[in-house]
C-alpha cells in the first residue's frame, strides 16, 4: 500500500496559565475551544469538512469526560463529526497527531482537528479509602438510627484530601515521582546543579525573547467569564540568574538533590490545535499546508529512567531515514527537567550508551544547543501533559518557518517509561 502525503495545515494555541493553588480561568475544553475558534475562523472549513476530531487530555474533569467531542461541538462543527480523546501521559498531544498521521496517510481519513489539552489547576482531591468507606456508609445508611452510628464513626482525617495530581506524577510500579527519576539521570549522567540551574536561567531567556521579536504568533489571546484577557504564557522569568535559582533547595532528594523547582517544568493550563490534511483534502479545500509529517516513532524502557525515552524514540527515526544529527536543523525536546535534557544530550554523545542500549555502532553526537528549543521549553513555558506533544509539534513547524530551515523532530519524554519522536519538514 502506498501511504499518502500528510500536512498540517495550521495550528494554534493557548497561552500558557500557572496552576497558582485554585482552578484556573479555563477548563481543558475552554482552553481547547478558545485557540480552536480563531484557528478555524481564518481557515473557513465548513463545519462537516472534518472526518474526526482528536484530543490528548490526561486529567479530563467530570463535565468534560471526552473533551475531544466535547470540544468538536462547541467549536461548531457539525453533529456527524466524531470526536475522541487518547491518553499517552506526557504523550498525549503527540499521540493524538500521530492518530491523524496515521489515519490520513493510510486513507481512512481526509481532514483531522488534532491537538492536546490540559487544566493540571483542575486537578482533583482524592480522599482517601477510610473516608470514601465512610461517606459510602453513610450514603447507605437507611435509619436514623443507622445515620446516627455512621456519623459518630467520622474522624477529622477523614477530611484531608491528597492532590490528584502528587499521584498522577509518581510511577506506580517503580514508585518513584517523575522529580526523583530525574535525579536518577543526573546522578547517572553527571549532571552538576549548575549545569541544570544554566539551562534553566536560559530557557526563560529564549522564552522572553521569542515573546519580544514575535516568535510566539501560535497564541491566541483568550478572555474568562469576567472580561480579564490572556495573552501571554504567564510563566516566564526573564529575570532568572545562576544566583537566584542556586538559592533554592532540592525539592526531591534533600539536601543534596540537583532537581529544584527552579529547573523544572511548571505545572501549567493550556492547549494546542493542529489541522492535518490529505493530499486530497487540500486539493478540495485549496489549502496551503506548513508543514509534513515525514514520520514518528515510539518507544518504551523503564520507569525509573524516564526521561531517557526521546534517545530511544528519536534515535530510530534518524536511522531509518539516514540522518545524522547535524541533518536536523531544529530539535523540540520537552524540558520535564533540566537535568533529563541535559542527560539526553550526554547519553546521545555517549559510546557506551550507544553501542549498549541505542544498539549503535558508535555515538550519535552532540546536538547543538543553538538547535535545540530555539525558544525556550516547558521550564520557563510550563508543561500543561497532555498538550505538550501538541505545542512542540506546532512550535518546531513554525519555528522552522521563522528561521527558513527545513527539518525537525520533537520528542519528549513519557511517565510511566516510554519516549516519542516526530519527525516534520516545512514547506
């Protein structure tokens, strides 16, 4: 079978909102809806021209349980176009595009709204099991005498609810949090404090400067229910140094730790959207595509090393198409941690990880910092899980634009062991 060409067409997103101790102004469908309106405003597709609708959302809230369709319907387009949601952890963007790729180039598809969205402020409070038997006991109580027993049961701890979210980010079978996988890379891979403090202090600055020369057109501004306009990822610390981050302690592995939340990815809302295309659907529709998916990989490996998994991801896609690390002009790498990127890059221009675990006759290289998330990343961007895959795609398409460079690959790391990588080129 011959697989057909796959475009993306255009793409927006959200800007991206701190998680800041409550629910934010937007839930994972508003966030979705408010980049896909203007998105498929200056497109003008008519509303039953897509064949599906497809989001990543890791932490979907109760009124919102799909928000694929959810969001499909209220962005307007017609009843008939189905809407789905998928689940890859920090993958979930990506694997949502990946479904479009996928589905586009084999022919079952023509036309695909794809992206990721995340609300982790919403994340929910989980009781723990004596209080849900409780609240269940008393839910079943039938008497007054029965409600009596049931509340003189009830303890004050019954009342001191965990954060959804500490369990979301801790691997249930190796049992450690994503921060302490991260500390594992940076002992493996001798990765100095200072060394992930430098990364840190200079991913807010290509941040703030991708913001200031223009480099960030992908957001559309969003307004809540009150009026108040949201027109800038409000993470960013442009006035970051090596000495203020060196002040603050290890969050994970006290007192000694190289992980602090100054060189990690914030906890952040936000979403991004794409349209993908078939060759024939911009013929129909006389579009003008970005952007084509060349390819994409996945990969697994264990928990506990994590954030090892774009290596494992990306390194495939560079041998089946022949290309060397210098043949890719810009790299999207999510910055989970500062440390896990900076290991990434260690191992790739490691021998023995190479030859022993990429199964490589000798070392990949070293990627140029001056190619590498030209404009920041998720420690000064933030990392909204089940957008991120999304953003970066859409990030490295027009990033490659602005700098008329050719070819690119985003990969990220994945909670739960595993990697993923696609490999895009500008038209």
């Amino acid at each position: 079978m011959t697989c057909r060409p796959v475009y993306i067409i255009d793409g927006a997103r959200s800007p991206f909102l701190k998680a800041r101790g409550k629910p934010g102004p937007f839930t994972p469908v508003d966030l979705a809806v408010g980049c896909g309106r203007p998105l498929l405003a200056r497109r003008g597709l008519p509303p039953d021209a897509f064949d599906d609708v497809i989001f990543g959302c890791v932490n979907p809230i109760a009124d919102e349980v799909n928000p694929g369709r959810v969001a499909g319907l209220r962005l307007g387009l017609h009843e008939g176009v189905t809407g789905w949601t998928v689940q890859r952890n920090c993958g979930s963007g990506m694997q949502s595009i990946d479904a479009a790729f996928r589905n586009i180039e084999n022919g079952t598809l023509d036309l695909v709204l794809a992206g990721g969205t995340e609300a982790l402020s919403y994340a929910p409070l989980i009781f723990g099991y004596e209080a849900t038997n409780w609240f269940g006991r008393l839910n079943g109580a039938r008497s007054f005498g029965a409600r009596v027993a049931a509340m003189a049961a009830f303890r004050p701890r019954f009342m001191k609810p965990v954060i959804g979210l500490v369990h979301g980010l801790t691997d249930p079978i190796v049992e450690l949090n994503m921060g302490q996988t991260a500390e594992i890379l940076a002992f493996l891979f001798d990765v100095s404090r200072a060394e992930a403090d430098q990364y840190a202090v200079e991913s807010h600055r290509r941040l703030a400067d991708a913001a200031a020369h223009g480099r960030l057109s992908e957001i559309e501004p969003m307004f809540d229910k009150h009026g108040t306009a949201y027109d800038h990822d409000d993470g960013v610390r442009p006035d970051s140094t090596l000495e203020t981050l060196g002040k603050l302690p290890p969050v994970f592995e006290k007192p000694f730790g190289k992980v602090t939340a100054g060189n990690s990815s914030q906890i952040t809302d936000g979403a991004a959207v794409l349209i993908l295309a078939s060759d024939r659907a911009v013929d129909q529709y006389k579009l003008q595509p970005l952007a084509r998916i060349v390819d994409s990989h996945w990969a697994a490996l264990d928990p506990s090393i994590m954030g090892l998994g774009p290596t494992l991801a990306s390194t495939p896609l560079l041998v089946r198409h022949g290309l060397a690390l210098g043949d890719v002009d810009l790299w999207e790498l999510n910055e989970a941690f500062a440390s896990q990127v900076l290991a990434c890059i260690k191992a790739w221009a490691s021998d023995e990880y190479c030859r022993s675990v990429l199964g490589l006759e000798g070392i990949v290289g070293s990627i140029d910092r001056e190619r590498l998330n030209v404009d920041g990343g998720a420690i000064s961007l933030g990392h909204p899980v089940g957008c991120s895959g999304a953003r970066i795609v859409l990030h490295l398409m027009n990033a490659l634009r602005h700098r008329n460079a050719k070819r690119g690959i985003a990969t990220e790391c994945i909670g739960g062991g595993q990697g993923g990588a696609m490999l895009i080129e500008a038209i």
